[in-house]
C-alpha cells in the first residue's frame, strides 16, 4: 500500500501537479484501496489538520511582515543596516544579509524576506555593478535567516504538531541566526575581495546615531515579540497580534507613510497565502495519518537505531534526508509529514527536542532555494531576471555556508539550547 501512495507521489512531483493535489490524491489512493476504510475520513482528517490552535499565528506573522515590506519601516532599515556595513568589502552585499536578519526578527518567512528584501536590493546591487546571479543567490541564501531567527512559521508548525514549545524553539533560533549571517557576511567579504565588487563611504558616527535612533521603533518588534514570550505576557498567538498592531502602529502614527488602502491589500494577500497553506497543510495531515496508521514512524525508529543510538548521528541522518526531500517537497508538507513520525526517534536516542527542531527548520528552507522545485529559487530568479541554472551556480558557495551553519548546530548543540535553557530555566 505504501509502495501505491509513494509512485503517486512521485508521478505528481513529476508531471509538475500542484503539492497539496499530489498529497490529497496519493491519500485518496490510500483510502479507496482499503476496504475497511470510509473516503469520508479523508476530509475529515483535512479539517483536523487545520484546527491546531497555535497555527492561528501563521497568518498574524505574515500579516506583520507584509505591513513591515508595503511601509517605509524596511527603507529606514535598509538605510540604517547600510550606515552600519556599508563601509565593508561588497557593501551593499553586506546590507543585503543584515536587513534579512533585521527583517527575519518581524516576519518569520523566507518566501516573505525573499519577496520583500528582492525587489529592493537586487535592482540596487545590479545598479551598482554587482552581478545579477551574485546578488539573486545572496538574497536567497540570507532569506533562510528568516525562518530561524524568531518569530519563525515553520516553528510554529512544528510545536504546533509536536508539543514542543513554540517559546523554546523561537529562542533557540536566535544564535544559529546570528551564526548564519555572520557566516554569510565573511563569504561576501570573501567574494567582495576576490570579484572587486564595490563598497560605500564609512558613515559619520552622528549619521549613524541618527539613522539607528530613527529604526528604533522597527528593531524594537522582535525584542518586543520574543521577550513577552518569554517572561509569558503572551502566548504565540498572542504575539502574533501583537506584532501586527505593533507595526501598523509604528507605520501609521510614527512614522506615518503606511496608508490604509496598502492594509487592505496585505489583509487579502494574506488571506490568500494562509488558504494555500492550509490546504497544503490539510492535505499533509491527511498523508500523515496514512503513515501513522501504517505505523511508519516504528518502521523509521528501527531503520535508524539500528544505524546508530548516538543522537547526532541521527541527526545527521534526518539532516540528509530532508535535504533530498527538500528538494522536491513543499517545508510545510514534510514538517506536517514526518516531523510527527521523527518524535519516537528523537525521544528514543534522548534527543533534544528544540535541537531537532531548529535543525530541522533550516534542512527544510535550504530546500526553497534548491533546484527543481524550491519557491524562493523561482522568487529571486524572476527578480533578478536570470535562469535557475545561473542561481544554482552562483548559489553554490552559499550552500557551503548554510550547510557549514547546519553542522554547528549539529556538532554544537549548545548553540541551539543555551538561551532556551537559560531563559526557560525553572
């Protein structure tokens, strides 16, 4: 039966059919073919998958992020990152991956810091002598920060399905983030040096006071977001809506260039995203209860303990499959899939699981930025106005650098734990 769903799946992704269509129909093969099996579970188990409380969050963070791009509050950090780094080898490259770590603290999404981010510094870059597949496959690469550095989506899902807490998980992404750009910012100083791409003048020191004062109020959201999570002034859902009313606040009355025509536009454009997230997530679920009554999450915890009971090892080893998976899959999907099917694994090896899941958070974005099917690959490459094949290979040297940010979460756990076991502490 499983081989059944699996070639349905895989002539799905082949024929180019829509994930949650290929998820839906592959569970709908599942059903017909078991005699004891009514079809009516199958819309049954989609509303089940979409009732999860927490994933109320989903769309208040995108909605806050959406709000934070139509603003002016991403041009005042924009010009606020570039008085800080501008000054350094590949200058505006530098701004590019420090905005995506300013941004990452509002939005949570890759898709939405690719988008957002894009069409504003790509043009730039090219404008100023940067090449096009340099400065797509950058902004593709640093728009991974988003979903790791809180508030995350993905996290959301993923506490959402598994009990961990949504809390623990926002915070343990804090230092893999700044990992990550960090990581990011001396490859682009190493390129910037090699390729003689070009840099800013060095800001006056009251220039910089002057800009960084006036982006107070934008760098203040995530502070804002993760420490009442923290201290349990509010739930993540509750800080969803918080960052929402935060940053139409800020855009309407200090600021004051947001008008409320744009608002409107983000609430549907919202609305939309969250539909084809949910349906993908319905559909996931569904999918999910298949694997679950067919028992594939014992089947997985023999296939790798019997590998190895070292748990990085087997982190590893999940690392590696949702990088293939990644690949061809929507995030959304395989966290809703596998990510439940993983837990006996985890708790079996006595694996930490904020680790696990941060982890496995980035696995799953590198994947929108992997060819055939990554999302914010086809983003950026659309921005930039380039091929897939020319961002794959200008993205190359990024890959390095995320999978070397993959590996010190794996081989250093600790950079994952340490705030959460510190802030969380009892």
């Amino acid at each position: 039966m499983l081989t059944m769903v699996a070639g349905i799946m895989i002539v799905g992704f082949v024929i180019g059919l829509p994930v949650a269509f290929t998820l839906g129909t592959a569970t709908m093969a599942y059903f017909f073919a078991s005699p004891y099996l009514s079809p009516a579970m199958i819309p049954l188990n989609i509303i089940t998958g979409t009732q999860a409380e927490s994933l109320m969050a989903i769309p208040l963070f995108m909605l806050a992020g959406g709000i934070m791009n139509t603003s002016g509050l991403t041009e005042r950090l924009f010009r606020f990152s570039k008085s800080l780094v501008g000054h350094f080898p590949g200058g505006t490259a530098q701004v590019n991956v420090l905005a995506n770590l300013i941004m990452a603290g509002m939005s949570g999404s890759e898709l939405a810091d690719a988008s957002g981010i894009g069409k504003v510094l790509i043009p730039t870059m090219k404008k100023e002598g940067y090449d096009s597949e340099f400065a797509a496959a950058l902004t593709g690469a640093a728009s991974t920060i988003g979903p790791i550095f809180p508030p995350s989506i993905p996290m959301v899902l993923i506490g959402g399905i598994t009990g961990i807490s949504i809390g623990k998980l926002f915070v343990g992404g804090v230092i893999p983030g700044i990992f990550m750009a960090g990581y990011l910012m001396v490859m682009v100083y190493y390129l910037a040096k090699k390729r003689n791409y070009p840099r800013s003048e060095r800001v006056p020191l009251k220039e910089l006071a002057k800009s960084f004062v006036i982006s107070i109020p934008a760098l203040s959201a995530p502070v804002i977001i993760i420490g009442g999570m923290v201290t349990g002034i509010f739930t993540p859902n509750e800080a969803g809506v918080v960052a929402c009313f935060y940053a139409m606040a800020i855009a309407l009355f200090v600021y004051r260039d947001l008008k409320l025509s744009k608002v409107f536009s983000e609430l549907v454009a919202t609305a939309i995203y969250t539909a084809k997230i949910m349906f993908i997530v319905g559909c996931a679920y569904a999918l999910a209860w298949v694997f679950s009554r067919e028992q594939m999450g014992l089947y997985l915890t023999k296939v790798l303990t019997s590998v190895s009971a070292d748990p990085t090892v087997i982190l590893f080893l999940i690392v590696m499959s949702f990088l293939i998976a990644g690949c061809f899959l929507n995030p959304s999907a395989l966290i809703i899939i596998f990510i439940p099917l993983l837990m006996p694994v985890v708790n079996s090896v006595h694996m930490d699981p904020v680790v696990f899941g941060v982890v496995s958070t980035l696995a799953l974005m590198i994947g929108l930025m992997t060819p055939p099917f990554g999302l914010c690959m086809y983003i950026v490459c659309d921005i930039a106005k380039i091929s897939v094949k020319q961002l794959t290979i200008a993205s190359f040297p990024f890959y390095v650098v995320l999978l070397l940010a993959l590996l010190t979460m794996i081989i250093f756990p600790q950079t994952v734990t340490y705030l959460p076991n510190l802030l969380f502490a009892k």
